[in-house]
C-alpha cells in the first residue's frame, strides 16, 4: 500500500495542537502529512506559529485557512481547505475534535460532506464527546457532524460508549488511541529550586498545583475548600493556582474563597495565560499536582504530571483512575474536599508512600504511549484506505 495523504484538521494552539506534535513525530514516514490550521483561536486572536512546544515538533508547518469571523470569511476558507486537500491529493482528512470544531459546527459539516463527495475518507479523533459548556446548536446538531465520519478514534472506553450511546456512532468504526505524557515542554532549563525562584514562590514550602484553562468543573474552589484541613496537618503547604482566562472569566469565587478562608499567606492565584515555555517551571516547582475534575474525557495535565513525575490527586472520572490509585497517586469522588484533604495530606506527610508513586511514575513513563497510539491511527489509516479501494 503507498503512504496515505492524510490531513490533521484542528486549532494548532493549546492542548491539540501539543498533541499532534508528539503523536505526528510518531507517524512521521508512515504516512504523508499535511496540516489545516484555524487562523483564530478566540475571535481576533491570531494563531501563529509561536509555541516552542509545537513549532519545534510539527514536521509541517499548518496551512492556516480557516476562518469563522464574517459569512464571506467563512464561505471564502472552505474554498480555499477543498481546493488545499484536492492540490495536495489528500487521502484522510483527520479532523480533531475539541471545542472549537463544535463551535463551527457548520463550517465543518460543510467542509466534509464536499470532501466525501471528492472521495476523501474522514476521520474524527474525539478529544471530547461531550461539550464542556452549555452547546447553543444542541444534540442533534452535534450528531449529524459525529455521523459524518467514516471512522473515530477516542481516548477510552468512557468516551467510546458516549459516542454509542448518545450519538449512534457505529462501534466498530472506533478504536481506542490513548493520550501519551508530554515531553515537548521540558527545554532542560530549570530545576526544583531554580524554577520556584523564577516563579516567585517559596523555597520552603511543599507546593500543591492546580493548573490549566480556568472552567468551573475543573474544581480549583475544592482544592481551596480543601486548604484548611491540609494545613492543620500540614503547615508548609502552598497551593498554586495557574490558570489562564479564556471562555469563563469570573474567577471572583476563587478569589472570595481565599478571603473568606484566610488562606492569603498559603495560596498563590494567577490568571494570566500560560506559554509554553512557562510550564516547565510550573510542573518543576510543584510537589504533586491536584485535578479534581467534576467532568473529564481525557486530560493534557495528567499527561504533564506524569512526565514531570509528580504524584498526582485526580477524582475517579478519570479513566485512568484504576492505574493511579495508589500506585502512581490517590483518587477521589468530585466535589469531596474532605477526600481531596486526606489524599493531599497523604501524599505530602508519607515520604515512603510519596517516593513509591514517583518511583511507579518512572515506570510508567518509559512505555510510549504515543508510539502505541500512532499504530492505532495506521489501522485506522489502512481501514479507510481499504474502503476507498473498494468504492
């Protein structure tokens, strides 16, 4: 069989861009890649090819074509992506699945009903099933652009019976492709010591992390409802909060709750966006790192823990749960602050228990995951292959 041509449809900024970098390295000389960029993240914000993280990964750099500003925008970019993937004979439009391709639902229900007509062969990679906000065009919208796909690929057993369930996807058009720990953003420059003086936080200190894109059900306000508690048998712990504002901007109840709490002296809050090169003293700082989540698919900062090594405290949503509990940190129900107190309180009191995780951590991470997953993409890729032969 020659090389597929296959195209990665997705927005190259923030968590799915970092995600095709480490996943297409692993493709690379497998198969033909071309990459489709929106050209704005937010409306008005720009995407360009300034994340250290994937320009110095992606093989390519993205055609940014898509826009979704103004009608005459919009109609004019899914000209220019049919004409793109019939110039470069694209065998596999990949289109990755996230937040912003249900925003522009339209765009890329358009988009794929003309690639199929040209006899190009679809692939969705499910980074969620379900959206994180209120979705304005409703279920039925979202299931007709999951139907169009030949073929998916979804990060667990959890998200695939989603898709089943709730949306009439064909099971045996989906395979699992787990989500590989991230190397790309450890450029070697800081250690422990270093990274908290860079950061401004306290040497002395066993520090907490809760990071990653503010949204309510990341559960940022129960690991703070969980301080008090943490300090009366802890007294050197420090939490972190870095999270960036995009979607959701009140933050006022974190704020409140610090406050409310007294918890000034042992909680450090920062809103400000987080490039690339500033996570790698983020995760170095810290002692372990906290994801409560009270709704999850698949997690990019589960991924960076565990690369960092960092024993982590996630709620039993994760479908990674049952590796974690007790081997590579502690699971917890959501919205439990008193189970999200033991378990930090475990993990930052018991050193030999502390060092076992790290230990497994390391264990762990010498599977690559990634390279798992790329042969998961090749049987899709051969699959689909197979059936435009048989058209």
């Amino acid at each position: 069989m020659n090389k597929p041509k296959v195209a990665m449809l997705a927005m190259y900024k923030g968590g799915i861009g970092h995600y095709i970098a480490e996943l297409s390295s692993r493709l690379t000389g497998s198969v033909e890649l071309e990459f489709i960029s929106y050209k704005y993240g937010l409306p008005g914000d720009e995407v360009k090819m300034d994340d250290p993280a994937i320009a110095g990964n992606l093989p390519k750099v993205p055609a940014f074509l898509i826009s979704y500003n103004k009608y005459a925008e919009t109609t004019a970019s899914l000209n220019d992506v049919i004409n793109f993937l019939k110039q470069n004979a694209i065998d596999i439009l990949n289109v990755h699945v996230g937040t912003i391709v249900r925003e522009t639902a339209y765009f890329i229900i358009s988009l794929v009903t003309v690639a199929k007509k040209l006899g190009i062969k679809i692939l969705y990679t499910f980074h969620d099933v379900e959206p994180f906000e209120e979705y304005a065009g409703g279920k039925e919208l979202l299931e007709t652009l999951y139907l169009l796909a030949d073929r998916g690929t979804v990060g667990g057993d959890i998200e695939l019976q989603k898709l089943v369930d709730n949306y009439n996807f064909p099971k045996d058009k989906l395979l699992i492709a787990k989500h590989g720990v991230y190397s790309i953003f450890d450029f070697n420059k800081y250690d422990r010591e270093s990274a908290r003086v860079h950061l401004g936080l306290p040497l002395d200190k066993k520090i907490i992390l809760n990071f990653g894109i503010f949204r309510p059900y990341k559960g940022f306000d129960n690991t703070i409802e969980a301080m008090p508690k943490i300090l009366e048998a802890e007294q050197d712990a420090y939490l972190n909060i870095s999270t960036g504002i995009r979607v959701f901007k009140n933050t006022d109840k974190l704020d409140s709750l610090v406050s409310t709490l007294k918890l000034e002296n042992n909680v450090s809050l920062k809103y400000d966006f987080v490039p690339s090169e500033e996570i790698e003293p983020i995760f170095k700082a810290c002692d372990i790192v906290v994801l409560p989540y009270k709704q999850v698919s698949q997690s990019g900062i589960l991924n960076l823990a565990l690369y960092f090594k960092k024993p982590v405290v996630v709620s039993n949503l994760f479908v990674e749960a049952p590796q974690i509990d007790g081997k590579l940190g502690l699971v917890v129900e959501p919205d439990k602050t008193d189970q999200i107190s033991e378990a930090v309180i475990k993990l930052l009191s018991d050193s030999e228990f502390y060092n076992e995780c790290q230990d497994n951590i390391g264990e762990f991470t010498k599977n690559d995951i990634w390279a798992e997953s790329a042969k998961i993409y090749m049987e899709s890729f051969e699959r689909l292959m197979a059936e435009k032969d048989e058209v």
